[in-house]
C-alpha cells in the first residue's frame, strides 16, 4: 500500500497506464507519462542539487505541467511550497524568502508575476519553466525548459518516509505574515485514504479540481483521484468569473465529484436558468471551507435528488477533521447544517475558556484536534507553533499533539458537530 503521496501516481501508473490522469481543454495525461514527466523532472531537480527536506517553489496556473511538478518535487525527496501567482509581489517575495527557496518549478504565466518583481528572486538560483520555449533569461538564476527536463534521464523517487514533509502550504496571513503550514506525507495520506474511501471514488469517476495548490481542497482533488485511479478535470483559470460557463463545463464533462467552496455553488445556483440545469453525472458534491447559505443548499438539493451532499470542515493545520452528509430534506433545512463527526484520522473535544474538557452537548466551546490528521507545524515559527500545537494533558505518556482550531462548536442531539463561530 501506498505511504507517500506521489507513491499514488505511480501505483496507478502501474495498474492502468492508459487511463487518463489529467484532463484538461486543450490536453490529456495519461497515468503512465504523468509518472515519466514527473520522474524527469524529479532528474532534473537533483541533478541541480535538490536534497530530501528542500523546499522548492511552485508557481503554476492550473494545467499538467502544475501536477508534474506537484509529483516531481515529491520524487525529488523535497517539499512542494506552492505559491498564488496572482498574489502581489511582496508576499511572494515572503514566502521565497522565508521558507529559503532557492529553485523555482513554475509555467510561464506563473512566472510572470515576479519578473518585474525582481527583488522577490534575489534568494533564487534555479528557475525551471516547464512550458517555456527555453530562450527564457531572468537575471541571477539559472533557468531551464522543457527540453532541459527531457534530456534528463527518468529517475525513480529519493528515498523518502513518510514523516518527512510533503508540502508546505501557506494562510491568508489576513492578521499578520502568513504561516507556512507543515504537512507530512502521513499527514496528508491520513486524509487522502479517508476520503477516498468515504466518497466511494472508483476509476470511473471525473473528479473537478476547482482549488488551486495553494489552499488545502486541493489535496483531495490530486492524491484521492490518483489513489482511485479516476480523471483529475482541473477548472479553468477564471472560469468561476462566469458561473453559467462554470455550470456548463460541469455538466458537458460529466463531473460525478464535485469539491468546492459554497461561495461558487451558490453563485451558480444564483443563475436565473440554474431550475432548468440536470446534472445526471453528479454523483458526490462535497462543500467546504465556509458555511452554505440556506437558500442555495436548498436549490441545490432540489435540482440533484440523487447527489450525495456532504459538509466537510477543517483548517488548513487538520485538513478536514469533520464531515457531514446531508440528510435533511431541502424543505426542512432552516439553518446551517452542521460540521457532522469526526473523520477516522481525527479525535475531537471541546474545552472552556479555562481548557476544562466539555461535555454538555449544548454547551460551546472551542474545537480541538489530535490524531494522525494534525500538520506537523509552522514552518520557521516555533513559537506560534508551541501555542497552537499543544501537548495533550489527558495522555502525558504519549508523545500527543493536539492543534487548537480557534473554532467555537457545540453539538446536536445526534452527536454532530455545530459550527458556531470564532
């Protein structure tokens, strides 16, 4: 069984070479050249001098050229950092300088960002763009095309284990310097094999992937799909811009698991023709990372009788520690679902204001996490680190880390959890 993440593009590759990784508007991948490219570039990042631990920028729009670099830099033994190529320059310039960045894998929209940001690439040595036509010169760095990744002999993976780190994936930073969250391959393979089991993904699924890498949906969109062996459809940039348009590749590409964030559900559902939309493909449409308005669940609800509708929550540090599947007929829904359970890679509890555990199910408090599901840290910031990654009181014999979520929660009748606020 598979223990790192790109160990599950490879196991696919063995078992359905042909089968379609990646499907995109102006192109496919299959399993099997998913796996060379990745292997190529995983060459390309050693014979550079990348070494297990090193974190490596990735800074791509979303095509095959972005997930060959996701499961590259895995092979590689290194860490993927991925980067929002939309963000300004100075956050940018942060994050490289932060996490020590030396080598870059990006596409050339993704690149273009920091070229007229040039002190964002002063600690950059490396730059590989992997769509790129190779004549590329950026000033200070060594860069690299895709026929310098070609030449390059496929190598199999470093070795890696799987506490080593994954990825590092960086929040909002909306009330300070953004924190890099540190995630493990076993962190992550905790959610991916979950999810993959709870949604019943099978090799006959097209999976959407709505989030870009920068923000923890998409991990289930890239590692459930590949462990299933299913079709990765990555939406196109700027296509929630438009929901009718979004609403249509939805359906003309058959989507049977759809994973995103209410926000864009509901501005679809907004749209005056949506009562008139089918969507006979929709197998499994998961929400996450906001509460769903009632009245867009509702519509929802109503136009996908057959769908199964699940809840999920959890901050980037657990991932998704909770889930829920909507169970409620529309008509009957007056308020926000809840957060549901916790997921077999989680064990939850709430604590006062005093860190006294809560037991009273009415009662709120605020939600704590242990378990396999919790990220190994913040990466650089030890002190941030020890105040939300605590040592569990209740079991000082073991080695237990328990992440303070900042989330308030009480709970129903039937052991659900109910979001609440911070």
């Amino acid at each position: 069984m598979p223990s790192l993440l790109h160990e599950l593009l490879l196991d696919s590759a063995e078992r359905s070479p042909e089968k379609t990784a990646i499907h995109t508007a102006k192109s496919a991948v299959s399993y099997a050249e998913l796996a060379e490219r990745a292997r190529r570039l995983n060459a390309t990042l050693r014979g550079l001098g990348a070494r297990n631990g090193d974190r490596i920028g990735l800074l791509a729009d979303k095509n095959i050229d972005c997930y060959v670099g996701v499961y590259g830099i895995m092979m590689a033994g290194c860490a993927y950092v991925p980067l929002d190529r939309r963000a300004p320059s100075e956050r940018l310039g942060y994050i490289i300088g932060d996490c020590s960045i030396s080598t870059l894998v990006c596409t050339v929209k993704g690149i273009k960002p920091l070229l007229s940001a040039p002190t964002a690439l002063e600690k950059v040595d490396n730059v590989i763009i992997l769509d790129g036509t190779g004549d590329e010169v950026i000033e200070g760095c060594k860069v690299l095309g895709p026929a310098d990744v070609a030449a390059h002999d496929a190598l199999p993976p470093s070795h890696t284990v799987d506490t080593d780190l994954s990825y590092i994936l960086y929040t909002s930073g909306s009330t300070g310097q953004p924190k890099g969250v540190m995630i493990s391959h076993a962190v992550s393979m905790s959610f991916v094999r979950w999810a993959a089991n709870e949604t019943g993904l099978t090799d006959t699924d097209r999976v959407s992937g709505n989030a870009p890498l920068h923000f923890d949906l998409s991990v289930f969109d890239i590692y459930s799909t590949a462990k299933a062996g299913a079709t990765l459809y990555p939406v196109p940039d700027g296509a929630a811009t438009f929901p009718a348009r979004l609403t249509d590749w939805m359906i003309n590409n058959e989507i049977s698991v759809w994973y995103s964030v209410p926000s864009i559900l509901s501005m679809m559902a907004k749209q005056g023709s949506f009562a008139e939309r089918e969507f006979p493909d929709l197998r499994v449409l998961l929400f996450a990372g906001e509460v769903f308005p009632i009245k867009y669940l509702k519509l929802w609800l109503k136009q996908c009788p057959d769908t199964i509708f699940m809840n999920w929550y959890g901050p980037t540090e657990t991932n998704v520690c909770t889930s829920y599947t909507v169970d409620i007929p529309a008509d009957d829904i007056d308020q926000p679902v809840p957060i549901g359970k916790a997921t077999a890679s989680a064990a939850l509890f709430r604590v006062d204001a005093d860190d006294n555990v809560i037991d009273d199910p009415d009662t709120v408090g605020e939600l704590l996490a242990r378990g396999p599901c919790v990220a190994v840290g913040y990466w650089g910031d030890e002190e941030k680190t020890r105040s939300r990654f605590i040592a569990n009181a209740a079991q000082p014999w073991l080695a237990d880390r328990v992440y303070r979520t900042g989330d308030l929660v009480s709970m129903d009748a039937d052991g659900n959890y109910i979001y609440q606020g911070r």
